[in-house]
C-alpha cells in the first residue's frame, strides 16, 4: 500500500480550524473526532478521522470554508484499513 493517499481510497486526515464548532455544525463531521485545543489564549477545534475517498475531504473542507472559520491545516495521517 502506498504511503500516500489516492483520489479513491479512504484516509485519515487530522484538520484544524480556529474556532470552535458550535451545536449543529456536526452534522457534516460524522465519525470524526473532535478535540478542543488552546494555543496562546485562541480555541482551535482539531477534527480526526477517515474520509472515504478525496471527494469526501473535499466536501468537508467546503462544509468548514461556510462556516466561515479559518482553516489551519489539512494533515494526512495514513491509509484506512
């Protein structure tokens, strides 16, 4: 398997974005975790989880951009078993 994701398979990503998501912003995160974090006195949300596919991650990151909240990273973290 390659150590790199491809545009069909899933993955597992960790996305980080300032702010935090409020209470019916989670519809479009199912099966993701969420982590609130602190760094430097600003609430960051760090989302994890598996995509199916690049399509998917990219209708999440979509989903994030309406939101209106700044996006800080998008890190993959390894091929979906």
């Amino acid at each position: 398997m390659s150590s790199f994701p491809t545009l069909t398979q899933p993955a597992t990503y960790r996305i980080r974005i300032v702010g935090r998501v409020r209470n019916g912003w989670s519809d479009f995160m199912t099966g993701l975790q969420e982590v609130i974090l602190q760094e430097n006195g600003t609430s960051l949300t760090e989302l994890t989880g598996t995509v199916p596919d690049q399509s998917a991650l990219f209708g999440l990151l979509v989903h994030i951009r309406d939101l209106g909240v700044p996006l800080l990273s998008v890190e993959y973290i390894l091929p979906a078993n």
